[in-house]
C-alpha cells in the first residue's frame, strides 16, 4: 500500500514538472535540459511508468491519459510564442511514454 501512495505522489508531481517545463520559456531552462534525451525522453518515460505503478487496475486509460499529454506538451508549442511544434520531438515524447508504460506494466506484473 505505502507503494501505491509513494507511486501516486511521484507520478503526480512529475506530471507537474512536465507541465512547467512545457510551459517555461526556452531561455529559462538550464542548459542541460535543452538535450533533446533529457527533456523529451526520460520525463516521459518516467511519467508512465509511474502513473502504470499508481493505477494498475486502470491501463488503458492511463495509457490514453499519459500518450495525449505527451502529444498535448508537444502540441502547446503552436500556442506559445517561444516554441516550435517539431513532429520528431512529438514521437520522442510518445515513444519514451509508451515505453515507461511497458516497463511499468512489466515491472507491476512482477511484483
């Protein structure tokens, strides 16, 4: 149970980091964030493996959640002034989601 709970806080709060650093102008950021791995690939890929360890009855909709925000952050770079929406950046940040939901749901069936 303490797990569960743990889980729950941490995917939440990188939910959030993931929507500041989605939201927070380029010239902000430190300079290692500025690598595509770093901040396309491992907050994503953490944030899903992490909602699949919070939610493990509720898959496919956290699956449906995690994919769409991962494309919606991509997305956001149309609405903002200081962003340009790059198609491969998109299917990074989908890509590393649906593997830390994979690693998640490996790792919760091993559990």
């Amino acid at each position: 149970m303490e797990l569960a709970l743990l889980a729950h806080a941490l995917a939440w709060t990188v939910f959030g980091l993931v929507v500041v650093t989605t939201v927070v102008p380029v010239r902000t950021r430190y300079h290692f964030m500025a690598l595509a791995s770093v901040d396309s690939m491992i907050p994503f890929a953490l944030l899903g493996f992490l909602f699949v360890m919070a939610y493990p009855d509720d898959r496919r909709i956290i699956a449906l959640v995690c994919i769409s925000g991962a494309a919606a952050s991509e997305s956001l770079a149309l609405v903002l002034p200081e962003k340009c929406l790059r198609i491969e950046r998109a299917i990074l940040k989908v890509l590393a989601t649906v593997s830390g939901l994979l690693l998640g749901a490996l790792f919760a069936e091993l559990i």
